[in-house]
C-alpha cells in the first residue's frame, strides 16, 4: 500500500510534460518575433547603400577608363546626360564630366565642364574645359592656354581654355597644399594662446597646492 502511494500519477506526468512543451514552444516563438527583425526602412537603407557604391566603382572605373590612372586626382564628378539630333532623333545617353568644386558651390561665380580634347588618340593627354557662368571670361591660371568660346556639350555658351592631366593634377596639388599651410597659419596662433593659457592654469593651480 505504501508503494502505491509514492507511485507518480501517470496524470500528473503527461500534464507536467505538456507544460514543458508549451513552455519550450512559447520561447521559441520569442526569438523569431519582430524585435529582432530587420525593418523594411532598414533594408532598403542597406540597398541603397549597395546601389550607391556600385554606382560609384561604375563611375571610377569609367573615369579611369576615360582620362587614365590620374583620375581620382582631377577633381572631377561624373553625370549622365542625353544628346540627340535636331530632329529628336538618334537619342543617346551620354558621361560627361564637371568639375567637383564648383558644382557643388552653389555661390561658385562659374561652373566647369571637363573632356578630352582628344579622345580618338590616346598619346594625347590634353584636357578641353568649357568654362561657363555670369564669370565665364575671368582670369585663366597659369598653363591654360584659352581657346576661344563655344558651346559646351550641354549646349551653353562657355569660355574654353585647354591644359594636359600632368598640369592640371600639379596645379590642384599645389592649391590642395596652399590651403592646407592656410589653415595651419590661420589657428596657430589660436592654438598657441589656448595653449599658454592652460599651462597658465595648470601652474597657477600647482602654486595654490603647495601652499
């Protein structure tokens, strides 16, 4: 008799593994809930983010493709664009190439539109730029020879002037370089005085300690 009585209720038993199953069950279905879920916000944030920088090998690679290895060191941003006949026939979608500094000033007095004065030859390292805005005719650098006015391939009229890809990339070095001295020359004082004045400080508080 006292046997049967310590014998499990078989009851008690399925009703204790259903608890646990449910149980189980019930934290299993947590841990595939939307909290950890990537948002559709999200992923079309990541696709974007894929698009653009596909888009921007694309663009590297046909700006190299165009104007050779210096490149990346002409300053320039590629766009797309249509040309078609006068007739609105022959349409076709086009690269063309401006320069990064001005279109991105919306203040620039000029814009800036770069191409190969030559792209059927490729010895010829010789850029063409079509110069166009209210300031179109200002003052040319040095080693750019003007080649008169003409329409821009947007069909604008443009102040042109010429320089090869070794002068233009050493010109943009060098303006790159006078910035950079600007700058320095610009907050060194002011780094200077705020330095001065923290030792300043820093000594006037070690004085007050040793009193």
């Amino acid at each position: 008799m006292l046997q049967s009585m310590k014998k499990p209720d078989p009851k008690k038993r399925k009703l204790g593994r259903a608890e646990t199953v449910v149980a189980y069950e019930g934290k299993k279905r947590s841990l595939s809930s939307p909290v950890g879920a990537i948002s559709k916000a999200d992923a079309e944030a990541n696709l974007g983010r894929m698009r653009a920088s596909f888009e921007g090998y694309q663009d590297d690679v046909e700006g190299e493709k165009t104007f050779g290895p210096e490149y990346k060191n002409l300053g320039l941003k590629p766009y797309k664009y249509k040309s078609m006949d006068l007739d609105g026939k022959n349409v076709q979608e086009k690269r063309g190439y401006r320069v990064k500094e001005y279109d991105e000033d919306s203040d620039s007095p000029y814009k800036e539109e770069v191409e190969l004065a030559d792209p059927n030859n490729p010895d010829n390292k010789t850029l063409r730029v079509y110069r166009t805005g209210r300031m179109k005719d200002i003052e040319l650098e040095p080693g750019q020879q003007r080649k008169g006015t003409q329409r821009s391939p947007r069909g604008e009229a443009a102040s042109v002037y010429e320089e090869t890809i070794k002068e233009r990339t050493e010109r943009l070095k060098a303006q790159k370089a006078a910035r950079a001295k600007a700058m320095i020359e610009k907050y060194a004082p002011i780094q200077k005085k705020a330095m001065e004045e923290y030792e300043a400080k820093k000594a006037q508080q070690k004085a007050g300690g040793n009193k």
